[in-house]
C-alpha cells in the first residue's frame, strides 16, 4: 500500500491510499465514520479481476484535513485532486454507505472521467420527493441525521452531549465480523481518532444540497442494498434506482447494512464486465 499526503491549493491536506500496479483505477468511498484505506477484503478479486485501488480520508478523518461546509460536490472535487496527483485521467469509484453517495456525486460532478460505479447501501439525496428519508431508520440513524438536518452545529451539539450510536448489531452482522469483513472494524476504530468533524460534517452533508444531481449521471451504476438494511433503508436504493436513468438495484434479500458487503465480490465482476 502506497500512502501519500496530498497538499491542495486551499491549503487542506488529503490523506490517499494506493495499492499500485497497471490496473484499471477503481476509487473507494469510505462509509461513516471511518478512515479511507481501500477494502482488504476485495483485493484478491480486484487482483483477479486487474483493478487497482485508490483512496483517500474524506476531509475530517485520519490525515486529511477539515473542511467545515463541504458537500458531497466538493468531495468529488477532492476525488479528482487525488486521481490528477496520481495522473490517472479516468476511473471507476465504489463506496460502502455514506461512501455510496460520495461515489454517486463523484460520477454526477466529474462526468465522462467516471466510467461505472458501484455502490452498497447509498444514501440518496435528503428531502426529495418520493421518498419517506428516514421511514425505516434505526432510533439512532434517525437521531444522528435529524439533528444534521437542522445543521451541522446541531449534530456536533448531539456528538457533545455523550450521544451513543445504537448500530442494532444482529447474530448475522456479528458473525460477519468474525470473517474477512472483520476489516470494517479495523478501519471503523481509527475513524474518529482526529476528532468528531468528519463523521459530523459526512452527516452533515447527506442532509444539505448535493452540489450535483444523480438525473446527471451518465456512466453505468449498480445499487446493491438489503431488504433488511435499518440504518440506511432499502427505500434509499428504490428512489436512487428509479432516478438515475443509467442504474441498476440489485435487492438483496435479508441483507443488512453490514452483511451488504458480502455481495460486494459478484458486484465486482459486474464492474469488470462493464469496463471490459
């Protein structure tokens, strides 16, 4: 793994993650709140499949800097810092949860730079039409973005008062851990270690105007979500499905948000098969 700091013309640092070779160049979101190092898990069938990781913290987490106010646009304006540092031109982006969005507003913001995308369990834009936002959240989930909602110093007064996330772990999710995706936590455990800001302002973000639009998005997408899914529903993945006019959902049945990723191999190869 090839780590670098990357120093933008704002003055902010981004922290990026490389793992190097001639494949094709496959950008990693990661969820909330977690550092940025592309997932463990995968590289074999990225290695099988000739696809390259690349990655970086969103501003807040591990080595990159805060950027109080960002936008899901303007992290894709950091995607594209980090893939002209590397002088790579065009680029596939995959994220897990939250890192959904980011790769989603990434394909919206960046154009024809983006050649396909993948996504687990994405969240899609807050307060559109069609769509109940948090019909089906987790107590918590619904705490959490409800108070990013009213603004990004209402969610860090939440974070102030000892407000404790309730993930609602099953026996599955928990067994899950025990296996290879057992990574979740290595990279969940740093997450916060720079301080609250990027889980703050990633909650934040979800809940203010994109900056882009999904309609925009002209390169092929799969939308993998679980029917089980309580902390992003499954809701989330029908509204982004039947507005971007290049996706796909694949539904997977009892999946939850955690257990998602188990699918995450087979929506590789279909990642593949579309860059031929």
């Amino acid at each position: 793994m090839i780590e670098r700091d990357l120093h933008l013309a704002d003055g902010r640092i981004l922290h990026s993650y490389d793992t190097g070779g001639d494949g094709f160049p496959v950008m990693w979101n990661h969820g909330t709140p977690n550092v940025g190092a592309p997932p463990e898990p995968l590289f074999a069938a990225a290695d099988r499949l000739g696809l390259r990781w690349v990655s970086f913290d969103r501003p807040g987490y591990g080595g990159s800097t805060v950027h109080r106010g960002r936008t899901v646009a303007s992290v894709a304006g950091d995607a594209a810092a980090v893939a002209d540092s590397l002088e790579i031109d065009q680029f596939a982006v995959a994220g897990y949860s939250g890192g959904g969005t980011f790769a989603l507003g990434t394909a919206a913001a960046l154009g024809a730079r983006v050649r396909a995308v993948i996504t687990l369990a994405a969240i899609a834009p807050y307060g559109v039409e069609g769509l109940g936002w948090f019909d089906g959240m987790l107590p918590s989930s619904i705490a959490a973005l409800s108070s990013a909602a009213a603004g990004a110093d209402v969610r860090e007064a939440l974070h102030n008062s000892g407000f404790d996330y309730d993930a609602g772990f099953t026996a599955d999710d928990l067994a899950m851990f025990d296996g290879p995706w057992g990574w979740l936590g290595k990279v969940a455990g740093p997450g916060l270690d720079a301080g609250p800001y990027g889980q703050i302002d990633d909650d934040a973000s979800y809940t203010r105007p994109w900056g882009c639009a999904v309609e925009a998005i002209t390169a092929p997408v799969l939308l993998l979500h679980g029917t089980a899914d309580r902390i992003i529903p499954v809701g989330h993945g029908r509204w982004l499905a039947a507005h971007c006019p290049t996706a796909t959902l694949r539904v997977c049945e009892g999946a939850s948000h955690f257990t998602i990723v188990e699918h995450a191999e087979p929506g590789l190869d279909w990642l593949a098969e579309v860059l031929g």
